[in-house]
C-alpha cells in the first residue's frame, strides 16, 4: 500500500468514525429529550392534582 493510499483509508476510518460518534450522540440526546418531556407531564399533573 502506497502513502497516500494509507493515508486515503485512516482519513476514511476517521470520518466513519465521526459520523458514527455524532449519530450516537443525536439518539441519546432524543432520548433525552423524551425523558424529559415526560418529566415535565408529571410535573404539571402534579401541580394540578392540589
């Protein structure tokens, strides 16, 4: 394998990995999100419920 090809795939694997990390940060963050809307649903029951 010739350097620039070497470098070619360790640029490809980088950018695969990027892409990889940003995804799994965007499904935690939704997951998040819907928690934390359902905290605000209990929330505002609660607050009815006096």
């Amino acid at each position: 394998m010739s350097g620039i090809t070497a470098v070619y795939v360790v640029f490809a694997i980088v950018i695969a990995s990027i892409f990889g990390y940003v995804f799994l940060l965007s499904r935690r963050q939704r997951e998040v999100e819907l928690e934390l809307d359902d905290l605000q649903a209990r929330l505002a029951e609660k607050g009815k419920g006096r």
